[in-house]
C-alpha cells in the first residue's frame, strides 16, 4: 500500500507549473505584489495569455466590456480578479492527458467547486479569490494518487461507484485521504496556510482546529454541487448540511434555497474556456 509521502513524491510526473503561476502563489502573501510585473509576465507567456483574455471576455468576469489586452484585464478586473483567472489557467491549462482520468470532467468539477466556493464567500464577507483556490485545488490529490497508484485509485473508484463516502473509501484503502495530499502539496506549493487548512480540512471542517472559514466554505460548495448533481432542491437551505456549517459562516441556510438556481451552473464555461 503507498503512503503519504511516497504519494506526494509522484508529484514530479505532474505537468511543471508556469513561472508566473509560482510568482502568483507567493502573491497571496505579498500586500505590495506589483500588479504591471504580473501584467508584464503574462504577455511573455502568449499561451497562457490567451486562455486569460478568452476568460476575461466571458459573462462572469468581463461582461459587455472588451478585454483586448492584458493591460485592459488589468484595469478592468483589478489584481485579485486576474490572479484568479491565471492561476486557473496556469494550473488546469498543463493538464490536458492524464491516462485513466477524464481530465474533462475532473476541471469540470473543480471549476464548479471553486466558483460555488466564491459566490458563497460573497455572503460571508470572507476573501473570494482564496474560496476559488481552495475550490480550484481541493481535489487534486486525486491526480497524485492516479499517477502514483492506479490500482488503489482504481479500488477507490469502485468503492465510491458502490455508495461508499469517498472519505471512507480512501481511509480503508491508503489509510489517509487524497485531501490530505492535496493540502500537502499546495504547502509544498508555497501557498498560504490559510488556503492549505482550507484544502486539508475539507471533509470535516467542523473537527479542525483551529476552525478554517475556507474548509466550512468548500465543504458547503461540495454538498451544493452533490445537491445540484441530483437534482435535489431542499425547502430550506438547512436539508443540505449540519446546521453547524451555517452557524460557524454565520450564513442563512434558507438564503440559499432562495437563491438556489445561482450556483447550479456555476464554473461551467470557466472549465470549458481553460481545459
């Protein structure tokens, strides 16, 4: 059976993050990160520049404006809108082939997670961009585990195929979760603690201390999307998940049955702009 570390160290057969990908996840603790050198970094990569302004002209975050540039995304958007856009480019855009991985659907799905986890911290007044991060990167230890074990990837799969709780299944067959790996490799990644507690206490937010808003956020985002997947609307925002999540995020549960058809698309077009 692979454990943790071993897992972590088939982190190298992963796609190379860009250059300006790193420079940004250091940004997160940078209040003086210098918004033109950002701009100037994302020109020289055309690549990844185009996959910005293709996202940057979508209804979410353009609208009926025209970004032609890079300098207009950086007028237009500001910089924690445009760091968002490029860390989702620069991370999901290597990830084209990953053999036994519909890597499709796996951006599809972490794209919705992540926009879910944005419009949620809109109601909470915690910070957006980091909601969409953790979102964005909350399931890649999913990845790691298909690249360095596909037969325990493989036997996690059925398991969940059969009912079982992915949490369960993973703690039964490796003895941890891919959460955890995902939370460890964003460290390893540089980014904040705030982000990586957000992404390790995914599952069971309420047991973590200390308490993280971004693990209750994702973890309410994962419940909607599970929600919006079966085409189940519940009367009152409280149906979806323990009463606690809502206490602790000091959110209204029935606010979001009232707005329920906000979020039930969300990430879609943004996913398939970048994959």
């Amino acid at each position: 059976m692979i454990d943790l570390e071993c897992l972590l160290q088939a982190s190298t057969q992963l796609p190379a993050v860009p250059d300006v990908v790193q420079a940004l996840i250091l940004s997160f603790e940078d209040p003086e990160a210098d918004i033109d050198r950002l701009a100037d970094e994302i020109a020289h990569d055309p690549a990844l520049a185009a996959r910005v302004l293709r996202l940057a002209n979508t209804a979410a975050y353009g609208g009926s404006r025209k970004v032609a540039s890079i300098s207009d995304a950086v007028i237009l958007l500001g910089f924690h809108t445009l760091r968002t856009l490029v860390l989702s480019c620069g991370l999901a855009g290597p990830f084209k082939q990953l053999s036994g991985v519909d890597m499709a659907a796996f951006w599809q799905r972490s794209f919705r997670v992540a926009s879910t986890s944005a419009w949620l911290a809109r109601f909470c007044a915690c910070s957006i961009d980091r909601a969409f991060t953790v979102g964005l990167l909350h399931n890649l230890g999913q990845l790691l585990l298909v690249v360095a074990d596909a037969p325990a990837a493989q036997a996690v799969e059925r398991l969940v195929a059969a009912g079982e709780d992915r949490f369960v299944a993973e703690m039964n067959v490796l003895g941890f979760t891919t959460a955890t790996a995902a939370a460890e490799l964003a460290a390893r990644w540089h980014f904040p603690r705030d982000i990586v507690a957000g992404i390790a206490g995914q599952q069971l937010p309420l047991q973590q201390v200390p308490g993280s808003e971004q693990a209750l956020l994702v973890h309410l985002a994962l419940i909607l999307v599970r929600s919006s997947d079966l085409g189940v609307v519940p009367a009152q925002g409280s149906d979806w998940a323990t009463p606690g999540i809502f206490a602790a995020l000091a959110l209204d549960p029935d606010l979001l049955s009232e707005r329920y058809s906000e979020f039930v698309e969300l990430g879609d077009e943004l996913a398939w702009l970048v994959a």
